[in-house]
C-alpha cells in the first residue's frame, strides 16, 4: 500500500482524480444528448448513431485488456497524465472531424485513452484510500459524474446550439489541458506497487488475475451492472425528443435536474455503504433502481415537470449503485494486482457497455413518424440484469489490507 496521506493532501487526490474523471465522463457522455443533432447532421440511422457510441465502449475494451499487460510496471502519476494527454488530443479529433467515419475513428481514439484513464483513476484509490473509507472517497470522484450533468452536458449542449456540434469537444480538450497542469502539481508519485522480480511473459499479471475466482465473479458482476445501465442510457434524449415530447432545448434540464440531485446523494450513498456495508447499501439502491429502469423505457407523452421527476429518480438509483459496487470490485482485488484487475475491469465494463449499446441500437427502431419503437423490450432487458447483479454480489469477496480481514457477504 502507497503510505497513508495527510488529510488535506488526501483531499486534493481526490479532487484532481475527479477533475480528470469529469472530463473523461463529459466526452463519453456528451455523445448522447447530441444524438439528435448528429444523426440529423450526418442523416445517420439509430443503428449507426448507436455504433458511434459504442465505438469508444469497445476500443476501450480493448486498450483495457492490453493495459492489463504492463500497467502494473509503470508509475502511476505519469502513466494516467500520459494517457490523459493522448486522451485530450483524440477528443479535439472529435471536434475536427469532417464526417461521419472519421468522427467514428475519433471516437475510438478516445475510447482506446479514456478506458486506461479510467481504471487507473480507480486503481489509485484503492491504492491510497483505507479499505473503511473507500465507498465515500468512491463517491467523491463518482460525483464527476454528477457535476458533469449538473454543468458539463448543459455547457456543452449550450455551445452546441450556439455554435456547432463541434465546441463541446474542443471544450473538453482544454479541460484536459487544465487538469494536466493540475495533476503535475498535485498527485503523488505511486511506485509501491513494482515488483523488482521480472516476470515470464507480459501476460504473467493478467492470468494471475484471472485464474482467482473471486476476480472472476467480480468482473461478472462489473459486467452485470454496466449491461443493465447502457441497455437504456444511450437513448433516452432520442425518446424524450421523439416520444415523450419534449424539446430539444429543454433537454439540458433533464441533465441538469439529474446531476443536481446525484450530486447530494452520491455522497450520502457512499457514507451509508461504509457506515452499513458496501454489499447491502448496494442491493437496497439496486432494487430501488428497477422502478426507473421500468417508467423511463414505457412512459408516453407527458409534461416536462413529470418527465423531470422520472428521469431525475432513475439518474439518481442507476448512477448510485455504481457507488457501493465500485468500492465493492475495487476491494475484491488482491492489492498487489489491483491495477492489472482494474484494467481488466475497465475492459469488462466497456464492453459490456459496448454490447448494451449495440444490442440496444438494434431492438430499437424509428417508426415512419420519428417515434422509438421498443424501448419498453430494451428496459425488461435492463431490469433482468439488475436482477442477476442484486443476485450475484452475495458471491464476492472483498479484501481489507488495513485489518487484513476479509468482507464477504451473508450467504
């Protein structure tokens, strides 16, 4: 374990590790609400606009698994700084890209960064963080999440109306370019974890990995979870333009309104798993989550106050069970592999994610009217992966290095 940092150095960590999550959340979220708007631009299906999105989700899949093979040999501060750099450059491609295939490749440019970036920003709290305060110090940087909503999607949307398609990536690469200076300045140097002895082979980290089943069930269970979100996520702005009835204007609102309220609950959801435990806090707000899954994918035309307090409820449920399992799937790591299984889980979640996506885009369809036909069969498909998740997290192990006990949860 990296040595325990003060308080308030502890709490700089944190902030800048949210700053880069923000605009690594920022870039892959804004994709969504300018669906509308791309797939008129480009005169694309919900089928292609669905493999736009799901582009990053698989190239960062596989960048995760590479990772997988050296991660654990680098430092960490300079290895997420670099990836956060190539990260911003393939984000300002985005916002250079003369059509559709080369916005697609710039998606996957920044998928192939983002998905390194991601795991490590993980791997380095469980890295820092004491196993007791993990889920609120989760929080903390899932709280990107929130602000992103909150101010990133609106902003950005903004610059899209204002100007074109294109200002919210140049956007966020000079957010990126901020938090690099950011980070220079404030992350420590992370080199604890490695090893001197030299390994066979490149891959000798990622079977270690995986030949432990509690790795495995894990991963299963990363993939359950993400699967059950981006089955619905990546659509609801084509279904609240073209079957709820509200304007394309009014949709900064919904991010708006949604981002307001995670960003108060993510932290009391992450001070509930650490005061009750992260596996039972985890199955209450996934069973409360199913409610939303099932309202959002069936609701017809109705006003905006109405439309505000479903999507706010379902924001708030689905993005708040990520909370607990994060600190979940981060503690089921042995310690001096978590950032080879952290890599290996980003590559879980972004293809899960990928294939929740894609499977989505084609259930889906367009009626003569512009209307989304089976989105209600996309949301059953939602909720019975919830289900398996609350089901399966009884199964997972979760190690503390500081008492050196293990968590596991009542059969």
């Amino acid at each position: 374990m990296h040595p325990p940092l003060a308080p308030q150095r502890e709490k700089y960590l944190l902030l800048t590790l949210a700053g880069i999550q923000f605009s690594h959340v920022l870039d892959f979220m804004i994709m969504m609400p300018l669906g509308p708007m791309l797939m008129s631009t480009f005169g694309i299906s919900t089928h292609e606009f669905g493999l736009l999105v799901a582009s990053y989700s698989f190239s960062a899949a596989l960048s995760g698994l590479f990772a997988a093979t050296f991660v654990d040999r680098f430092e960490r501060k300079r290895l997420l700084l670099g990836m956060f750099a190539l990260f911003g450059l393939a984000t300002l491609a985005c916002g250079l890209a003369p059509g559709y295939a080369t916005l697609l490749i710039a998606r996957g440019l920044a998928g192939a960064f983002g998905g390194v970036m991601g795991a490590l920003v993980q791997t380095m709290i469980g890295d820092v963080i004491p196993f007791a305060r993990r889920a609120r110090a989760s929080s903390m940087v899932s709280a990107a999440f929130s602000v992103s909503t909150v101010a990133g999607v609106p902003l950005s949307l903004w610059l899209a109306n204002h100007f074109q398609w294109r200002a919210p990536f140049v956007f966020i690469a000079m957010l990126v370019m901020l938090f690099i200076l950011v980070g220079l300045r404030v992350l420590p140097e992370m080199r604890h974890h490695i090893s001197a002895e030299k390994q066979a082979h490149p891959f000798a980290a990622m079977f270690t990995v995986l030949r432990d089943a509690n790795h495995l069930r894990a991963l299963l269970f990363s993939a359950l979870i993400i699967f059950s979100g981006f089955t619905v996520i990546p659509y609801i702005t084509l279904y609240s333009v073209h079957n709820v009835g509200i304007s394309l204007h009014d949709i900064p609102l919904v991010y708006l309104a949604g981002g307001a309220a995670t960003l108060v609950t993510a932290r009391l959801i992450g001070y509930w798993a650490d005061l009750h435990g992260k596996i039972e806090v985890y199955r209450i707000v996934a069973a409360a989550a199913l409610l939303p899954l099932l309202v959002v994918t069936q609701i017809g035309v109705v006003p905006l106050w109405l439309w505000l307090i479903c999507t706010t409820t379902f924001f708030v449920l689905v993005s708040g069970r990520m909370i607990p399992a994060m600190a979940i799937i981060t503690s089921a790591a042995q310690p001096k592999l978590r950032g080879t299984f952290m890599s290996l889980n980003a590559t879980t979640q972004a293809f899960a994610m990928g294939l929740a996506t894609t499977l989505s885009g084609f259930i889906i369809t367009q009626d003569a009217d512009g209307r989304i036909v089976d989105y209600g069969t996309v949301g059953y498909v939602a909720m019975a992966a919830n289900a398996l998740a609350i089901w399966f997290v009884a199964r997972i192990a979760m190690h503390d290095p500081h008492a050196v006990v293990l968590d596991v949860a009542p059969k």
